[in-house]
C-alpha cells in the first residue's frame, strides 16, 4: 500500500474519497501535516476492490476524528534513526564515547539489514529476523555476534521505535516492542588467585611503567581512571587518591572526560602501593628532567615523551607483565574484579566496596560479585558445623 501527497492523475475521478485507476483502487483524504499542521490530501493506493478501499477509508477517519492516525510517511528506517540518534544524544547528554558506540551498532548491524525497509513498513517479524541473523553470522567477516552485541542493538532500536511511537508519531506502536532480546550467558568473573596475584605484583614492581598496574590492583580503578590521573590527585603523605576523570580510547583518537555517573572518588592507599607510587615518579623526573621536550600535563602515567599513555600501549605493557609473572592471561580489568572479590571475602561491608568501586548503587556491586567463591563455600561450610558444634556443647552443658 502505497501513499502521496498528489493526484495520480488530473482525470482520475474521486467519488467519496475513493477513485479507480486501471485495476486499483485509491482512497484520498485530507489529513494534517505534520511540519506545517494544515491539511492536505493524501493518497493512499494497493486496494484490489472498493471494498477493501472503503473499509480503510473508514478506518482511517475514525482515526482521524479520534487524532490517532499516524501521518503517512515514506522514510526508511536508517533515514530515521539518522533523525532520531543526534537529538537522543543532545536531550540524554551522553558522552562521546557512548554515542558512537550506538552509531556504531546502528551503522554495522541495524542499517545494513533493514535499514532499507520503509519506516512504516517494519514488522516485528523483520526484528526478530535482525536478531537471528546477528546472532548466526552478523559480526565481522560473517561471524555470529555475541548475544550481548545483539542485546546492546536491540535495545537502541527499541528506544528509537519508541519515540517514533509517543514523540514524532511516525508510528502506531513498536514492532520492537514485544520481541524477545537475546540474553547473554553471564560469565563468571576471572579472578586470581593469592600466589598469582604475588607473581602479578613482583613484575609489575619490575617494570618501568608497572607502577599502572600496581596501582590497578590495589584500588579495583578502571583503565580510563588511571590514564587520566594526574599527580595533583595524589596525596602520597595522607595515603589517598582522588580519581575525577575518565580517557578512553574512540575511533581514531582518545577523549578525556568525566567518570562513570559524573562522580568524584577519594581511594585510600596502603603503604605498599604509597611505596610503589614513590618509585614511579622518582623514575619519572629523571626521565623528564633527561628529556628535551616533556609534554605531560602533570599526569601520572606518561610514556618516554611525557604525553598520556595510550589504552593500546597499557595494553601491549600488560602482556608483558602477565608473560614474566607466568600466570594466566586475564584482560587487565580482572585485576578490578580481583580486588572486589578479596574485599568481599574478607568480610568488608557491599556499600564499602561498592564506593571504593565507583559504583552508584551496591546493588550494581551486589550483582557483578553475587558468585561464591571456593574460599567462601568453605567458610560456610565451616560454619555450619560449629553451629552444630555448639548447639551440641549447650545440651551437654545443660
């Protein structure tokens, strides 16, 4: 069925908003625009009978009358979500780098596969064919795309349907709306354990740039953390460290900003890492004071030139690092969640670690750490044996 703003012809002759040409049927109404609100005719085409003609005319003026009648319109839907992204990230305030995180999802696996179909015309049948074919052979070079890709494109084309719906009106109602996302598989968080965790910190002591990931360590910070922490954050005499931004590695360049929630985090720091820190920029000066042109903007981790280091470079030192500890290869975030599973196992209370984590909400800490850990199985096992234990020294002693 197909609409327009035009008369198919000057001599089609209409006759209660309904005309005939060749073996079709048109129905033609006055309907609002919706840039300029005045009414103009539409034409909607694709009946094969004047019955079918007339019960969509009908239809379509009750709707109408009832202001629900959604405007007729021939944008496709990567014409849309072109509209629809900009405007959700000014009104959402989102950071850069998750904006193009979206465009990325829009442009690699919404676009290319039903961005074509008319805006109108989707159906909710055609999503969940999206999703099916992302998840056997969407990714890179027609690899399957990991139900968490798949979750993370599902829910953006479901927030930009939805304001198709209740904002622009371009739509009735989402068919995204009831289709069932992919759910990804939690994965257990990779934890080391105490002796790997000594053979991680000895290299890290014996690398030039190791202090990073010392410091990673001790805290449970986040990468970008670390990369945008300046030595005027850094009070090594009171044993703390104030973290206020956030560096992460875009497309093509790297963009500074501020943390996770827009909040500011004071982490205190024990003498071992002080120690650490101390030695880091001992080095440091000495490297800067050789140098004949030091960049650095009074950060704390720089390479050889003073500039910041990049999340690339920390990655390729990382290698290094876990290759001469001779432990298994983790990303560098499982030293995070190393730090959060020892603080919880020795019994610190969720909202301490939670607000040593940057995280919100303890719930958000409670659910990434719900696993229990051997350690843990043990002590309650443990315990509930000296409860029996006692229960039974309390009846003899009665």
């Amino acid at each position: 069925m197909n609409s327009n703003n035009k008369s198919t012809s000057k001599r089609t002759r209409v006759r209660d908003a309904i005309a005939k040409r060749g073996d079709l049927y048109y129905v033609v109404l006055r309907e609002p625009d919706p840039l300029t609100g005045k009414s103009k005719p539409v034409w909607t085409s694709g009946f094969s009978s004047r019955e079918s003609a007339k019960a969509y005319r009908d239809q379509r003026r009750q709707e109408l009358r009832d202001k629900r009648a959604v405007p007729k319109s021939g944008m496709t839907v990567g014409e849309y979500l072109s509209e629809w992204l900009p405007g959700h990230v000014a009104t959402k305030q989102l950071k850069t780098s998750t904006a193009e995180s979206y465009r990325e999802h829009i442009d690699n696996y919404i676009v290319p596969n039903i961005g074509q179909i008319r805006l109108q015309d989707l159906t909710a049948a055609q999503v969940d064919n999206l999703y099916q074919h992302l998840l056997v052979g969407g990714g890179r070079q027609g690899r399957p795309l990991s139900p968490r890709m798949v979750q993370l494109t599902g829910t953006i084309l479901r927030m930009a349907l939805k304001k198709a719906v209740h904002v622009y009106r371009y739509l009735p109602s989402s068919p995204a709306e009831h289709v069932t996302l992919p759910q990804p598989r939690k994965k257990p968080v990779e934890t080391w354990n105490a002796k790997e965790m000594d053979a991680i910190l000895a290299a890290t002591l014996a690398h030039p740039f190791g202090a990073f990931f010392f410091l990673a360590a001790s805290t449970g910070a986040r990468r970008g953390e670390l990369l945008a922490l300046r030595w005027s954050d850094v009070d090594l005499a009171q044993g703390t460290i104030t973290f206020r931004h956030n560096r992460v590695a875009l497309r093509g360049s790297v963009e500074e900003g501020t943390l996770k929630n827009d909040q500011t985090k004071v982490v205190p720091i024990d003498r071992a890492t002080v120690a650490a820190l101390t030695e880091h920029r001992r080095s440091q000066v000495s490297t800067r004071l050789a140098s004949r042109a030091w960049a650095s903007e009074d950060y704390v981790f720089t390479n050889r030139a003073g500039e910041p280091l990049h999340p690339r470079t920390a990655n390729r030192i990382w290698s290094k690092i876990v290759e001469a500890a001779g432990v298994p290869y983790r990303k560098p975030h499982a030293l995070r969640h190393t730090h959060a599973t020892v603080l919880l196992e020795a019994g610190l209370p969720l909202h301490v670690v939670a607000d040593r984590l940057g995280h919100k909400d303890a719930m958000v800490t409670a659910t990434v750490y719900a696993h229990v850990t051997p350690k843990q199985s043990a002590e309650a096992a443990e315990a509930f044996t000296g409860w029996l234990h006692q229960e039974d020294e309390d009846q003899a002693a009665q």
